[in-house]
C-alpha cells in the first residue's frame, strides 16, 4: 500500500558531522576525509584538503533569533545533527511525514571543494551517496529522501554516479553545475538528460549553479572581442535572483525542446521575485533576439522563455508570503514548499504554524499540491 503525504518537506539538510559520513572512503583515500578540530573559538572545525571549515554555522532550529549565534557551534549541541532515527523523531516533532535531504555545511559539496586528486574527489561523493542509502535513510526511506550528489568533473563521471544512484534506490538526484562541469550547457551533456529520462531519475538544483567565470553560453559564434555586444543569455536573466541564469540557460539551449518530458526542481529560491522575472524575460527577449540571433546565430526559440519555465520548472519556498499572494502567477502546479531544517530558515517545530499562517485562505487543493502534492509528483512517491 502506498504511503500518504500530507506534509513534504522539498528542501531539508542533512548536518551529520562529516567525520561520520566519510568513515567509508576507500583506504587508498583515507587521508583526504575530513578530520574534526576544534577551532579558536571552541566550535567543530573540520579540516580537509582546501581549509578549514567552521561546523555548524548555519545551524538554527529550535533557537530563538536573541539565542541564536553562527560561531562557536557544536554539532552536538543543535537540532538535526544526528542519525536518521534522530531525525525521524525530528520529523514527527514538525508534523512533517517526509523530507528531501540535501547535503549541509558538512556535506560532500563543501568538504570537496579544494580536493586536487580527481579518483579522491569521486571516491568521496560515492562515499556519501552510499551511506546515505546504507545508513542515514535506511531507517524509513519512504520519509527520508536522500538526494544522491552528481560529480561535477567529467560526464562519465557523472553518468556513472546517477547509474549507481538510481541502482541503489536514492529517488532524486542533485547537480551542482552542468553535467559536463561546465559553466554553461554543451551539446555533451543531453546524454546526461537522456540517461536521467532513461532512469526515470527526477534532477534538482539546490539554489542555482555557481555564476559563470568567463561565459554563460556557448554561442554557435563569438564576435570578436572588440565587436562584442552584452552577453545575450546574461542579460535575459537580469531581473531574476537565485537560479535565474542558470534557467535561462537550459532555456536558451534549446533543453526542453529536445527533452519535452524533463522538469528540474530548484529547491530553496523562493518565489515572490518569479512573476516579475518571467515577464521581464519574455520583455527582454522580443526586446534583443533579432540582433541576438543574427551576430549570435542562435535559432529562434519555439515559444517564449517563460512558457518553457512554467512548463519545466518547479520552485521552492520556505517562508514566502508575497510569493503565495502571487502563486497564480508562478502556476501553482510549480510550487514546492521546504522547511530547509534544520538550517536559520527553519522554523522547526513549527513548520505547520509557519504553514498555516503563509496560506490563509489558500483553497485546500491549492495548498496540497504545494505543501505535499507537486513533490510526491515530482519525486513519484505517489501512484
């Protein structure tokens, strides 16, 4: 029998300290696995290949704003920093009957950072995705959602890892950038899109990809630099925030063309800014596609940018009034809620309180979809 969702939380952390998850990395690689320190100031400190990370700094729930301080923390001290039996109880404290885990200050993201040693770097990430399926979400994997991490350095790489995710049962997978690793999207990475569609694996993006450091596109023609106009893709995105370009990007890279199928969530981006982004978008793209498409060569798209958003993509909010007044405008159909525990913008134990409040008088199929529905859809936790 299949599991009702009344609450799902589309966006949540995982903050075991990282000295536990990376217990397992093969022996070849033991010596770059983060090793715990205490810091000057008498907080976790982990120290990894590329510096020393603070532990803790972004952890909150259950403090009060006068109690709460980002240095000096430990792990042990605060909310959400055990095991997934821990956080089950966590969970039913919040009246929340699943979460979607991302990593957290101490997750693989941030203690790879400044790994220089590539076979490292990926034995450290395959150490995460395994133990989240071995030991942190084994307890209930139907409530705890581990998002598997995608290796940002190779597509093989990262065609591999999404495999021996989908293999291993995680049911969402992350990228911290585009498959290849690149900046921008490459005609490379739809065999990463297609594997995903193949695999029937959902993708998410946490926030957004990093800013571009040298261009936001590949271009079917470069100018010269001394006849170069503003970067096109750049400019399309500019009254966004949060994962604004990186959309814009798949966009104008023709992805759901190709992939009609495909959706992407973006978990934690908050929606009330989304209205005046989509039309501000569509503004500026009949506004500079024609010299655009001549001295880029792009093709023309097929519909507008903002159609093919509401058609693909999915936001997440935490604490978002403005955005649930303007819902109709996103598509309601597009909305995902998260209580990003147990992170300063958690309100836990007290996420049903939050809820309640921020949508008053939102009609109740509306609200199910949002707080539940659109990501068990997403997720296929539902029939």
């Amino acid at each position: 029998m299949s599991r009702v969702y009344d609450l799902i939380s589309a966006d949540s952390h995982i903050e075991v300290p990282p000295d536990i998850w990376s217990k397992g990395v093969p022996d070849p690689f033991k010596d770059i696995a983060p090793k715990r320190i205490v810091l000057p100031n008498g907080g976790d400190g982990f120290l990894v290949e590329g510096g020393i990370y603070q532990g803790g700094s972004n952890l909150y729930a259950g403090k009060t704003p006068e109690e709460y301080n980002p240095i000096g923390l430990k792990w042990i001290d605060m909310a959400g920093t055990g095991d997934g039996h821990q956080r089950l109880e966590e969970m039913d404290m919040d009246g929340v009957d699943a979460e979607v885990l991302y990593p957290g200050v101490g997750g693989v993201l941030n203690m790879t950072k400044g790994i220089r040693n590539d076979d490292a770097y990926h034995a450290l990430i395959r150490t995460y995705n395994r133990w989240l399926v071995d030991e942190y979400c084994a307890p209930d994997p139907d409530r705890l959602i581990g998002v598997g991490c995608i290796p940002s350095r190779g597509l093989d790489q990262a065609l591999e890892e999404l495999e021996l995710a989908a293999e291993a049962g995680l049911k969402v997978a992350a990228l911290s950038k585009f498959p290849t690793g690149k900046d921008y999207p490459t005609p490379e990475d739809d065999r990463f899109w297609a594997a995903a569609i193949d695999l029937d694996m959902p993708v998410t993006v946490h926030v957004s990809f990093p800013k571009p450091r040298d261009q936001a596109f590949a271009y079917p023609y470069f100018p010269p630099k001394h006849l170069r106009p503003p970067d096109y893709v750049t400019r399309l995105s500019r009254y966004g925030i949060r994962g604004a370009l990186t959309v814009v990007q798949m966009v104008m890279s023709g992805l759901f063309d190709r992939f009609p199928s495909l959706e992407i969530y973006f978990a934690e981006s908050q929606i009330g800014w989304v209205p005046i982004y989509l039309e501000q978008l569509d503004h500026n793209y009949r506004r500079h596609r024609y010299w655009a498409e001549e001295i880029y060569r792009l093709k023309p798209l097929g519909q507008l940018p903002s159609e093919y958003i509401k058609g693909h993509i999915l936001w997440g909010f935490f604490n978002d009034p403005i955005g649930v007044k303007v819902r109709h405008e996103v598509g309601v159909d597009n909305i995902v809620w998260g209580g990003d525990f147990p992170h300063v913008e958690s309100e836990w134990p007290n996420s049903v309180k939050l809820l309640d409040s921020q949508l008053k008088g939102v009609p109740d199929d509306e609200r199910r979809k949002m707080v539940a529905g659109n990501a068990a859809r997403f997720l296929r936790l539902e029939p």
